[in-house]
C-alpha cells in the first residue's frame, strides 16, 4: 500500500492518529463522513502529503485495543509501506534518532 492510499480518521474532538518524519508534512482534511451506525456522528477524513524532501513517514494510528504503526519509505516519488522488519537500518536509525519514544514498545490495550 502506499501512503497516498491511506486515509485516517477523526471521531468526535478525539485525534487517532499522529505522523512522525524526517521533515514536516501535511494532514490534509478531505471530507467528514455521517457514522449514524457507530454512534459517532461525523468522523474528518485525512490524507497525509508529505513533504518533497521527506524520506519517510510514520504514522502511529490508535485503535480501540491500541496503537499501530504504519511505515512508509519514498521509493522515487511514491511512499511504500513496510513493516518494522523489513526498514533500510539506516531508516530505522534516523526515525529512532529523531523520535526514540517510537522505539519503545507499546502495550496494547486489552
């Protein structure tokens, strides 16, 4: 998947996502949507655009049992995703250079 695929969302005043990267991006608000069915009323689609010296993105995404990571690495001009495991090492030690809370593990809610 790529990150221009990826939309995230926002429910009520409740941020569920966060984005992390090399250089600043841009969450860009799309639409807000009617979620009559869950009960949360209108929930703001977003879409993340980063920037054009960026060279990854993390977004930590949180869910009902907690958070997940999402990794994206430019390949050209497009952001792939790829897990944890399979990042470049120096990738993975810029991200946790920058940001060395993403290196902790995180406790998943039950």
């Amino acid at each position: 998947m790529t990150l221009s695929d990826c939309r995230f969302y926002c429910g009520g005043s409740e941020l569920t996502f966060s984005m992390f990267s090399n250089v600043v991006c841009r969450a860009r608000y799309l639409e807000s949507i009617e979620m009559t069915l869950v009960g949360e009323g209108r929930v703001d689609v977003y879409a993340i655009e980063p920037a054009a010296a960026s060279r990854w993105v993390v977004v930590r995404h949180t869910e009902s049992e907690g958070m997940v990571y999402k990794w994206f690495v430019r390949e050209g001009e497009t952001f792939l995703e790829r897990s944890e495991e399979d990042l470049p090492r120096q990738v993975k030690a810029d991200v946790f250079h920058l940001f060395p809370h993403l290196a902790q593990p995180t406790t998943l809610a039950a």
